[in-house]
C-alpha cells in the first residue's frame, strides 16, 4: 500500500492554554445569536469587495454586497442562495457543505464533530483554524477575534483547493430584532416556460 493512500495528517492535542481560547471562541460565538456589521471581501484574486453583514443563529446569514458587485448571499438555515445580478445568475448550496455552518450551528461545539488545528495568538487577539471533521463541508475556515472586548472580527475560508477568502468585519456587534424576510432569497430569474 502505498504511504500517500495510508497517511492521514495527524492533528497534535491542543494545550490547556490553546483550549481555553477554543472554549472562550466556543461561548462567545454560542451567544451570538443576532449580529449585524460591515465586511470587506478579499477573495483569492486579490479583488475587495465590501457590504453589509447580518447573522441570526442557527443557520442564518445575509451578505448584502455594495455596488458595483451585484452579488447577494443568503443563508436561510438549510441552503446558502447567490445571486448575482450582473451575470443574473442564481446558485443554491446546503449549508452544512460550506465552512460557515461551524460558526452558524444551533451549538457551536469545537469537539467531535469539529477539527480545530491551530490556534494563532496575536497582539491584540487570537484566531482558530477549524474544519468539519464528518467532512461534509470541504476545506476549513480560521475565525479571528479581538480580545478586549472579545469580538468576531473576521475570518478566513480556504477551499479544497487551497484558495482562500479573507472576510474582514467592522462595527459588527449585537443586532436583536432582525427581520425573518433579510434570511429569505427567492430565485431572482424569471421562470423559464417548460416546454415538455
């Protein structure tokens, strides 16, 4: 057999101070229940975007991206919907398949059914690289966070490929009372006859 097929990349126990992060990321994240605040995008192309972020726990989110992206992304709880009016394309993914249900789970575990391999401390903060470990969403995202006050300041989600995306978040902070219909995106198109 050969070594490449055999080998599994071996993930070293976190320490007793790196998991203390993880469990103070874990309690803060499960607290956030709505949130709302401005991102900027820098996608693997270098290209920067930037828009207007809500967050409604479990399952929810709205990226409503400025002009002249023409991109909306969606995730109503089960599925993540883009639109993108310019190309007028409209595409549909569950969301236990992409690296945001880690951080929009109902529980927010960074157990089982979660990898977490690193935790980075900066000056002013730490990050925590994690990744499905059911392998149901492929590639990982690493959740960066301020210390005083704690708070989610961006993140970083790498593709199966190796490509990343950096999320930056500005004036993110609690947001109660959001609107059911910001979590809602309908098909956009109009619907094609059926001809059979």
């Amino acid at each position: 057999m050969r070594a490449s097929l055999a080998a599994k990349p071996v993930i070293a126990p976190l320490s007793a101070a790196d998991q203390a992060l993880v469990d103070r990321a874990g309690t803060y994240l499960q607290g956030l229940t709505e949130a709302k605040g401005n991102f900027v995008q820098t996608d693997a192309r270098g290209a920067v975007t930037q828009g207007t972020l809500f967050i409604k726990r479990p399952g929810k989110a709205r990226f409503a991206y400025e002009a002249p992206s023409g991109l909306l992304v969606v995730s109503d709880g089960t599925y993540v919907s883009i639109a993108d009016s310019r190309l007028k394309t409209f595409d549909r993914y569950l969301l236990s398949v992409t690296p945001l249900s880690l951080f929009l789970a109902r529980q927010i575990r960074f157990d089982r059914r979660v990898v977490v391999s690193r935790v980075s401390r900066m000056a002013d903060g730490f990050s925590i690289t994690a990744r499905d470990g059911r392998k149901e969403a492929e590639g990982q995202i690493t959740l960066t966070f301020s210390d005083s006050p704690m708070n989610l300041i961006g993140w970083t989600v790498s593709d199966a490929q190796g490509q990343s995306t950096r999320v930056r978040l500005t004036n993110f902070a609690p947001a109660p009372g959001l609107a059911p219909s910001l979590f809602v995106l309908k098909d956009p198109r109009p619907a094609r006859p059926n001809n059979g």
